[in-house]
C-alpha cells in the first residue's frame, strides 16, 4: 500500500491569531539539577482507555500545553532519550491547568545483556519543522488522517473542518508535496475517509514569528 506524507505549513503568517475557547493543561519539566528537559515527548492520555487525546513537544525551556476541551480525568506521560519515563494522572475540569514541575529522574545504563532496538520517537523536532510518525502504535490504531491532525502539536480542527496552526489560520495542506487547494469542507471530508495507515509521516513547518 502507497505510503502519503502529509504536511501542515502556513501559507499566510500575517492574518491574527484565533481566540481559544478551550482550557488548557500546562507543564514543565527538569532534570534533577533542574535544568529544562528540552524536546521531550509528551502526550495527554484518555484515562478511561490511554488512548492518544494530543502530543506536544516540550519547547527549549522544558515547557509544554495542551489545548483541550473536555473535562475528565488524564494521563500525562513524558519521555526523552537519557531519562526515565514519567506518568502521572490529572483531573482536568476543562479551564486552565497549570501541573506542578515535573522532574525527570536521569535513566540507567544497563550495559549487561542489552539489545538495541531501533524505533522512532512519537514526535520528532528538526531544523525547520516537527514530524509526527505515524507508524507509531500510539497514534495509528482506527484513525483517520483527521484524527492525527487533531491530536499532533500546534494543530487545532474546528468544527468546520478549518485547519490552524499555532493558532494562526491561512495553512497549507500538501500531500506527497503537492498542494490540495480544496476548500475547508473538502479537505476535512478527503482527510476524514484517509485512514491513518495510509500515511508515512505528517510534518508541520514551524510558524514565522
């Protein structure tokens, strides 16, 4: 099966930002000597089920937020290469939640007996854009395209089908690098009935300050 790469920029970056109407959920985290864990994977969990609700990359000083609607209660789970993974569990009543800090324990080294296998990190951050894999398990099981978009860092779905990015409108989906230049109920509905296993990877290109 044809593997598609979907990639998120925006095409306009003077147009004003959208208001948020939803809550959010903060946080940062630290090392022990509490310098900032830059670009650690966090993601928010369904706590019913553990499914995936949104990912976020945690920012050069070790802060991250999700923007979210639903009050309930969440997992939040952090991972970087060199520490020990962190969960904790939330209880979000769907206004504006900042966790405490969250310190993360550097990992041991076992060096006996190890076996090295390779795979790749939920999100990862490089020089001009975040990529989501989307092979990975966490995000990729009954999805839709639309569904990754919704729950990746920095992308916002309205009901309406718009796309925003970093809370900025005006973006540009391209699929294997050709733009769709559909209108925002078309691209929604051809997202909508692209299942997520038809797609490589999604990318998104870091907004223009």
């Amino acid at each position: 099966m044809t593997k598609h790469m979907l990639i998120v920029f925006l095409a306009f970056t003077s147009l004003l930002s959208k208001a948020q109407s939803t809550g959010t959920i903060s946080g940062k985290l630290t090392d022990p000597q509490n310098n900032p864990v830059e670009f650690a994977n966090v993601v928010l969990l369904n706590g019913s089920d553990s499914t995936l609700v949104k990912a976020a990359l945690s920012d050069e000083n070790g802060n991250f937020i999700f923007e979210i609607s639903d009050a309930g209660t969440y997992l939040i789970n952090a991972t970087q290469i060199g520490f020990t993974p962190y969960s904790s569990v939330v209880n979000f009543d769907g206004s504006i939640m900042q966790i405490p800090l969250i310190k993360m324990q550097k990992g041991a080294v076992e060096l006996k007996e190890a076996s090295i296998v390779a795979s790749k990190p939920l999100i990862e951050r490089q020089a001009d854009k975040t990529v989501v894999n989307v092979e990975n398990t966490i995000v990729n099981s009954g999805t839709t395209a639309i569904d990754i978009l919704k729950r990746s860092p920095g992308i916002t779905v309205d009901q309406d089908g718009n796309i925003s990015l970093k809370g900025k409108q005006g973006v540009l989906v391209m699929i294997d690098g050709k733009p769709t230049y559909l209108s925002a109920a078309d691209l929604y509905t051809m997202l909508r009935n692209m299942r997520s296993d038809e797609l490589s990877r999604r990318n998104y290109n870091q907004p223009i300050s």
